[in-house]
C-alpha cells in the first residue's frame, strides 16, 4: 500500500497535535489493516455501509494473523473494531460523514481481568539487576565509549525502577526536567495530560548525577541535546532500545545469579518495570492512593489493577482490624 488515505492521515495527526504519539502509532497499525480489507474488498472507506463494516469485523475474527500464525485474541480483534469505530466517530464529528456506519458494531468481549497479567521483578531480583548492571560498568576501561553507554544503562533501569514511568515517559525525559537538590523529577506532559513532581529515591538520582557528570558528554560529543539518555547514534534513545537493554541486562542478572530460580521462567519487558513498581510499594506498605498519583494514572481503579492483594494479606489485614475478629 504505498499512499494512506487523507482522512486516515488526518485522523492520525489529530492525535499527534494532541500530544498523543503512541496513541497514535498504535491506531496506525491497526487502521492498516483495516485499510488493506478496503483494498482487497475495493470498498470506498467514506462511502462504506454497516454491512460491510459487519463483513469486516467477520474477517477480523476468522482471518489467520500473519504475524502470529494464528487466530487474533479476543482483546485485539476488540482494539481493532473499537479503533475503527473512533475513526468513523471522529470522522462523523468533523462533519466528514453524514452519519457514523460504525456506530452500531459491538466489539468482542474479553475475558474480564481485575489484575495487570504482567511479569513483574521481587525485590531480591530488583535489586540483583541493578547490582549486575553497575558491575558491567566496571568491567570496561573508564571514560571508553562502551563504558559511557554502560552508564546510561544503569542510570535509565534505576530511573525506570525508582519512578514506574512508562517506557515512552522514559525516552522523552530531558535534563531540565531534574532537580538534584530535592531529588525530584518534573512530568510536564503525559497523555496529553498536565504532568506533576514526583520524588525519586536518592540512590537512582545519584546514578543519573554520574552519568550525567561523566558519561553522557562522551555519548553526545559536544552537541547541544535535550534528551536525558541518548542513543548511540541518535539524539535519544527508543523504545526499542531500552527493551534490549532491560533483555541484555536480565541475561546477565540470570547468569551470575543462579540462586534466583523464578527469573530466568519470568518474561520481563519494560512494562514490567512499571508493574515492579507499583507491587514493590504495595507491598512496602504504600497506600493506593499515593501509588496512583506516582504512577500518574487517572483513574483510582487503574491503579487498583496494577496491585491486586493476595489473599493472605486481606486475611491479615482482616484480622488486625475488624473488631470483632
């Protein structure tokens, strides 16, 4: 397909200018194949009927993915449908159609969950990664190029452990958004939403503060550049980048520590490091409320999900409480 439809283009920017990029590189995917139906099928997508639109969500569900050889879950031929539905909406609302041809398809519903089904670190395995990566650094001659991106490995995973942001949160941070005085860290934006201060432990500060003092002016070789952690070759790093890292450094916390049995079955990704995050103080004793403004969800019951009890804590917790236990 070499030339994207003008109403999809302007669907996708209408998210770009509302600062929501990965909103908007998610519905891109999803929108292509919807527009590849449109040229097998050679319906006109302006001009489709809710009958087709019904054919196309028939096809959602029988076609085999060819990414993953299989049938589509039932969560993403839910996406798939619910995205489509939000491009003729808006569509409709620019007053690009006359009426929405989408308006009465019902996405498939997944299996309800009340948890976040994501690998996540102990604290044993916590605190085994950064003590692995910080021992990488040592094994490569100070001040060498290899040794300043070791640097930044180890400032990013404590950044990403200490604070729970997103992947995309972490790449876009820049070095003004620091203050190293109070070991607080600025979110000016995130999903187009006004960000706010959080406190960061002392200890990922201090990993920042080295590399920012030692190893990042080798990285950038004197180029004026906003972003914190940079890209070998790019003025900062990507998503893509930062789940190598997390991957090589899981590797090597596995390999020198064989005394962690669970880790080595864990599939840990950089959301991972978010879920760790919020399981690590709700486990400390940290109080749902003051997890969701860290966490900067905007809904209670988000956040709810990220840190599901265990039965053995309602237990206790019912125990030392309710007066008549």
């Amino acid at each position: 397909m070499s030339e994207r439809h003008p109403a999809i283009v302007a669907f996708l920017d209408h998210y770009l200018a509302n600062d929501k990029a990965s909103t908007a590189k998610t519905y891109s995917s999803y929108l292509f194949h919807y527009e590849r139906w449109i040229a097998i099928t050679k319906a006109d997508l302006l001009r489709v009927t809710a009958d087709q639109l019904a054919e196309y969500q028939l096809w959602v569900t029988s076609e085999v993915s060819p990414a993953i050889g299989q049938l589509r879950a039932r969560s993403t031929q839910a996406t798939i449908i619910i995205v489509v539905k939000s491009f003729y909406a808006w569509l409709r609302r620019r007053g690009h159609l006359v009426h929405d041809p989408a308006v009465h398809l019902v996405p498939p519903c997944p299996p309800k969950s009340h948890s976040v089904h994501k690998e996540h670190l102990t604290l044993q395995e916590a605190t085994a990664l950064i003590q692995t990566t910080a021992a990488l650094i040592e094994e490569h001659p100070t001040g060498g190029q290899y040794w300043a991106m070791r640097v930044r490995n180890l400032a990013l995973l404590s950044v990403a452990l200490a604070t729970g942001r997103r992947v995309q949160g972490l790449v876009d941070l820049s070095v003004h958004q620091l203050d190293f005085e109070r070991n607080e860290l600025r979110v000016d934006r995130e999903k187009s939403k006004t960000g706010r201060v959080l406190p960061v432990a002392p200890w990922a500060m201090a990993t920042v503060r080295r590399y920012l003092d030692d190893a990042r002016p080798l990285i950038i070789k004197g180029n004026e550049i906003p972003f914190l952690f940079i890209g070998q070759r790019t003025t900062r790093m990507c998503a893509r980048t930062v789940s190598f890292v997390l991957a090589d450094a899981v590797g090597e916390t596995i390999r020198r520590n064989p005394d962690l049995s669970e880790l080595p079955r864990k599939r840990i990704s950089t959301h991972s490091l978010r879920v760790s995050f919020a399981t690590l103080l709700f486990q400390g004793g940290c109080n749902i409320r003051s997890i969701n403004e860290l966490m900067l969800h905007a809904d209670l019951s988000t956040t709810a999900r990220y840190t599901p009890m265990h039965v053995t804590d309602v237990r206790r917790v019912l125990l030392s409480t309710h007066p008549r236990a």
